[in-house]
C-alpha cells in the first residue's frame, strides 16, 4: 500500500500504531546478538529486510529519542565504536524523494514518500575498569601478625559495569584470590614475594575469573583497571641453628670456639646476636665460631638475625626484646660460662712447726674465690697430692718431716 505525503511528521508511538494496524509492511530482522560488548573488538549485526513496497532504501541508527546518530550505507553495522548506550537500527524504504534522513534530525523530519521499517534495539554495553589511588604497600609477612591493607586506603573511580571484582594477582597475572574488597586479604600467610590489585568492571558473566586461573585468560565483556596496586610482601625467617661443640665452656683463658650451622633462614639482612637471659644485646659477632671465654663468668644465648632494611634497636647495650622492623630471630643457643677462681689465702699462725706429736693447727683465710665447688688440697715441693682436707685448721704435725703446700681449688 503506498502513500504519498507532504511532510511525515508522525512520531515513534503513531508509527508503531501503523504497524499495528499493518499499514507498515517493511521489516527487519537479524541473528546476531544485540547486545554487545564495546571493548574494541568488531559486533556485527547483520540485517534482513522483507517486504519492501520500494526500490530504494536507505539506513539510520537513532538514540532512544529518535535522534538520528548515523546513516548508514548498509550492514552489517558494527556500532562498537559508539560508546555506551542503545541504539535503534532502522530501514526507510522510499521512491526516492526522501529528505530529512540527516545526522541530528529526528525520525519526525523525515519527508517525502517512504515507509519506515521496526526497529532492532542495541544495547551497548561499555565495561570500564576505572583507576586505582592507593598503595605501595610493604608488608613484614610469616611473623602471625595481620598484613592488610588499611580500610579506605585504595578506591576506583570512573568504572562502569553490572559488576565489580576486586583481584589479587601475582606479577605474571596469575590469579591469587577474589576478595571482596582490598583490605580483606590478610597477606601475611601468603609468603614472600610481590602482588598486584586490580579492579575488574564487567557485564554478564565471565570465563574464567577463578583462583589459579591467568587473568589474560578471563573472557566476557571486562575492563580491567588502567593501573593496579602493588603490595610487597617481605618474608623473613630467623633459621634454625645448631652445634655440636661443647656449650658448658671454662673461663680459663683458653679459647673455647663455638661452631654453629644455620638452616632455613630468610631475608635480605644477616645478623649474629649475643645476648644475656634477659636478652639484653651483648655482642653482634660476625659469623661463627664463637669464642666466648673473654665474656666472664654467666649465661648467655646465641641467636641468628634474618631482617629487611630499616631494622633498628640492633645494637650492643639495647635489648631484643625492643628490635623494630622486619625481622625475626631463630631459635637460640644457651651457653654456661663457668669461670672458677682460686682465690687469695692467708694465716696468721706460724708455718714453721715440729712434729713432735703436739697439734700444729695452721687456719687459714680464703678471699675472692669463685666456683660452683671449692676443695682444700695439701701437695709436696712437686704438687703431689698428699691430702684433700675438709676445711681448715689444718693440723700437718703427723705428715712428718718435710715441706707441704696448702692450696684452695675452685672449680666446676
């Protein structure tokens, strides 16, 4: 049926109650999704047109308004480059006096004799994964204190999708954990090494967005954000530390070297630390073997040191109960330094005596001696042992004729 008409000046709703009515016989219609995904890669829709009442044909896309937006010379229409938003593709089939079929117009500037076809709505959907602000962030993980990121301290902005996922990757994308926000993870039990965060804006659903997964391999419509968080996780671990040399040593002015073996240590610094059981900080020795002979009678413990830079307290005279940083301190060695001294002895008595069968008793006085255990030992000229007497006095009148030594012992 055609109509010839000065000017179309109907609107979308009389056009539809045309069709309605069957006054309208072009039609459109395609098996391409319409629905697409604006992310730079090609959508197009082809279109088949039926009962034209014309020889000519022309195309527009319009906005949900009927605003013109493109005319067309023919599909397939990829319209991925038009941003977000939807869309109605059409098809005028005219005699040829067609006008009004301008960018800008309106489907109510149309004129000339021409009957318009449905419309096939687009939907275009533009995922946008936004930026992040935020971070570094530097974490001291493995020591069982909680590693998270501070609440509020990374956001997004300009994202656009249905819906966002937060992700946590490490540096070759591979995909460590989807937390529902970025101060949710706890990093500590992740070890050492280095991660990113990324926020990921989608529509639909998603191919692969799964833990242990690569995200380069995640299909859908995505948008992944222009830049991501790094966090450095800082892993450090004191060792174990062991020795087979004798930890009960003599202060005796003998060196008395103490070899020790670490095992399973971590972390960019190495420190040796002596310190007393209080672990107030003694010494920081080089590297092992230990001589600790010079140090005086007590006990003290071995420690191995694993820290990252910025350590500070680790200093003689500071305590290691007051380290700060990244650090953590192995298991420790204890070693008793038993120092024994003699001691000094006098009398007052006469040294000189006769054996005569009357007693002789010589006391004596012992100072600054020092021991777990103190003996009396008589010896002759040559440091024979004659006798280990309890205490004094000592009474030397039945050793017979001769010289005799007393001495005190100390020892451990």
């Amino acid at each position: 049926m055609k109509k010839m008409f000065t000017k179309i000046t109907f609107t979308l709703v009389l056009l539809t109650a045309l069709w309605q009515q069957g006054i309208s016989q072009v039609m459109i219609s395609t098996t391409d999704e319409t629905t697409i995904c604006v992310d730079g890669i090609p959508d197009p829709i082809n279109v088949t047109v039926t009962n034209a009442p014309f020889d000519m044909e022309a195309w527009i896309i319009t906005d949900p308004s009927n605003e013109i937006l493109g005319t067309p010379p023919g599909g397939p229409f990829d319209l991925d480059g038009a941003g977000s938003g939807v869309c109605s593709i059409w098809n005028i089939s005219h005699d040829g006096t067609l006008t009004g079929n301008t960018v800008g117009n309106n489907i109510t500037d149309l004129m000339g004799t021409f009957e318009l076809s449905n419309a096939i709505v687009v939907t275009r959907n533009e995922p946008m994964g936004g930026t992040l602000v935020g971070g570094p962030f530097e974490f001291c993980v493995g020591d069982g204190n909680a590693d998270n990121v501070p609440a509020g301290d990374v956001t997004v902005s300009g994202n656009n999708g249905e819906t966002s996922q937060w992700v946590v990757t490490d540096t070759q994308r591979n995909i460590l954990g989807l937390p529902p926000t970025p101060e949710a993870v706890n990093f500590d039990g992740a070890g050492g090494d280095i991660c990113q965060i990324f926020n990921l804006s989608f529509f639909g659903d998603l191919v692969g967005l799964e833990v242990g997964m690569n995200l380069d391999d995640v299909t859908g419509c995505l948008s992944e954000s222009d830049n991501f968080i790094t966090v450095v996780r800082n892993e450090v671990a004191g060792g174990t530390i062991t020795t087979t040399d004798e930890t009960t040593i003599c202060i005796d002015g003998t060196p008395d070297p103490i070899n020790v073996t670490l095992t399973g240590e971590i972390g960019t610094n190495s420190n040796w630390v002596i310190t007393d059981t209080d672990l107030n900080i003694l010494g920081l020795p080089a590297a092992p073997p230990f001589d600790l002979d010079g140090a005086g009678a007590g006990t003290c413990l071995i420690w191995h040191l694993s820290s990252e830079d910025g350590l500070m307290g680790a200093a003689v005279g500071m305590n290691a109960a007051d380290l700060v940083g990244c650090f953590d301190l192995s298991d420790s060695i204890v070693v008793i330094r038993n120092e024994s001294i003699g001691g000094t002895i006098t009398t007052t008595d006469e040294t000189t005596i006769c054996v005569d069968g009357t007693p002789d008793p010589i006391d004596v006085t012992l100072m600054g001696e020092a021991g777990q255990n103190s003996a009396w030992v008589i010896t002759d000229a040559d440091l024979n042992i004659l006798g280990l007497p309890a205490a004094p006095p000592f009474d030397l009148d039945g050793a017979g004729g001769g010289t005799c030594l007393i001495w005190h012992l100390s020892f451990a």
